[in-house]
C-alpha cells in the first residue's frame, strides 16, 4: 500500500510530480491532476505521457532532465526531472518553463531594440563625421549644418544611454522600499518649473492644482521628481496641439490612504489598441513623432516601474480625440 505521508508530500508541490514504478502510475499529486488530467493511480503510465522521450527516460530509470514541449499544450515548455527513488520507483518532477522562456524572449527583444534605437543616430553621426572629415572645400553654412545634426544625434544618444541606466538602477532598487518622506505637491510645483521653459517653447501652458494638507508619503525624492517629469514632459509634447494648449498637474488625496498625481491633457488622445503596451520598453505610438519630440521611448517603462518601487499604482486613460490623463497613487507614509 502506498505511504499516505509520501503522498501528501508530493501533493504539497506546487510542480506537477508523480510516482511511477515500473509502468504503473503510483501516485498523482495535484497540481499534475489540474495541469494534465491525470485521475487513476495503478494505471498504465502511457496512458496518461505520450511524449516518447519522456516515456523512454521513466523506462530507463536514471537521474535525467529533459527540456520538453508538447505535455499539456503543444507548444508549453517543460523542464522533466526523472528522479530514481528507489530500485522500482522513480519520481518525475515537471517544472513549467513558459515564464523563463518568456523573459528571456523579452532580454532579446530588449537588447534588440536598444542595438536599433542606438544604431540610428550612430549611423548619423558617423556619415555625417566622415563627410566632415572628407578632403575638400565646404561652404561654412555646410559645415555648421552637419555640426549641429551630429550634436543633435549625439544628444540623443546620450538620452536614451542616460534612461536605460536609470531604468537598471530603479530595477535594482525595486525591492527597497523607500523611507524619505516626501511632500508630492512641493516636488510637483518643482517639476512644474523645471519643465516651463519647454512648455514656453511649445506654446504650451501648465495649470496646477495642488490641494492643501495632503499627507507626505514615502518615497524616493530623485525618482518621484523623474516619474513626474516623464509624465509632464510627455502632456507637453504629445498632448499639446493647436486648439489644446494646455496641459493640467494635480496633486490631491485619494481615499483614506493614497495621494494621487494626475497629469492630463487634451490632445489627439491614444487610440485603444495601444494602451496597454505604452509601458513596454521602445514601444511608440507614433514612432517618427516621438523621435522628434527628443522622445527615447523609455518614459512611461520607468514610470511604471518608479511606482512599483514605490507600491503605487499607475493608471493610463485616453481615447481619440479627447485626450489623456495619468493618473499614479501612492501611499501615504504611516
């Protein structure tokens, strides 16, 4: 008879686990009944793993580890850990591997984009050098025009370089928390004033609305300071418009717990199938548009993961036409 304590050993695996001796099933735990459907103990093991490599390392009896697809969905990875217990029982452990394959697809397609977003004012700067660089005559008007492109491709670089460190660093402290506390209507007016001369530039105007009294929370002063100014900075150059001019901040209690930042505008507005990937990294709704706003398409990523830190929650709200308003609460400090 089976040992009732093996069984509620196994049962308490969150992996799918079972206990196989010889071809017989011996014992199921519950995660691989919910995962595979696996009911009857003392049934036949090819009965319930089809998967021939499998089959073969259970048969065989040896410590394996397979990489696998095809158990349960045709195209979920497995980890399959053939354990021998004794002479006649071994234990197959499944682990799943769908997280791990997708963040290391998300690894690649970061690094991928990050080699793109580089290599565009890289290739600028150097066409534009070695033109420079070229025996030759050159009218003065030339030469201060491929001056000033290299400096821009230069400064865009130094951008996208300089948020990409900021994003490791906030990953890095994602598990801090912070312990500063931090007067959010005050860092807000600040934000306010660091972000008007681009405003002024973009014949834009910002209204404020600070409510009085709203409690201080707990926080990371540099990085509130850079979530509010990606959010700001964002409304100026994509929300304001010819016939929305204006840009809105405010800073007021939400609830019995939270202070929540709101930051909206009136402009063309984002259309729905976008929202939910505006906090992906490099992701663009309108790529040219951004590239030229000075935008690195890193903003709202570190938005998003700056609120996380800060055990904040980060809304997105917007439709065509009508404009967008972001909202981040944030909890008070105790």
């Amino acid at each position: 008879m089976f040992n009732p304590l093996v069984a509620a050993l196994i049962d308490a695996l969150a992996d799918p686990v079972i206990l196989v001796e010889g071809q017989r099933l011996m014992a199921i735990n519950r995660a691989a009944r919910d995962q595979f459907g696996f009911r009857l103990a003392n049934s036949d093991i090819r009965l319930a793993i089809r998967h021939p490599r499998v089959l073969a390392a259970i048969t065989a009896a040896r410590r394996t580890s397979l990489e696998v697809e095809g158990l349960g969905r045709a195209d979920q990875p497995w980890l399959v850990e053939v354990t021998p217990i004794d002479e006649k029982v071994v234990m197959v452990r499944m682990t799943d591997r769908a997280a791990q394959r997708a963040a290391e697809r998300m690894r690649v397609d970061f690094v991928a984009n990050a080699s793109h977003e580089l290599r565009t004012p890289l290739a600028g700067i150097l066409g534009f050098a070695e033109t420079l660089a070229e025996k030759g005559a050159m009218d003065e008007a030339t030469r201060r025009k491929f001056a000033r492109t290299i400096e821009s491709e230069a400064k865009r670089m130094l951008r996208i370089v300089t948020d990409l460190m900021a994003l490791s660093r906030i990953e890095a402290d994602r598990y801090l928390a912070p312990r500063m506390e931090i007067d959010l209507g005050a860092l807000v007016r600040k934000c306010v004033e660091e972000n008007r001369p681009l405003a002024e530039r973009r014949g834009c105007a910002i209204a404020t609305e600070i409510e009085e009294g709203v409690p201080a929370i707990l926080g990371d002063e540099t990085q509130l300071l850079q979530l509010a100014d990606n959010l700001l900075g964002n409304a100026i150059r994509y929300g304001c418009t010819e016939g929305c001019d204006t840009v809105s901040v405010a800073v007021r209690r939400s609830g019995r717990d939270r202070v929540r930042l709101a930051v909206s505008d009136k402009g063309p507005g984002i259309a729905p199938e976008h929202l939910p990937r505006l906090t992906e990294r490099f992701y663009r709704v309108d790529a040219a548009r951004s590239r030229n706003s000075g935008g690195t398409g890193l903003g709202l990523a570190i938005v998003k993961h700056i609120a996380e830190r800060h055990r904040g929650t980060l809304n997105i709200a917007s439709a065509l036409g009508t404009g967008t308003t972001i909202t981040v609460d944030l909890p008070i400090a105790r």
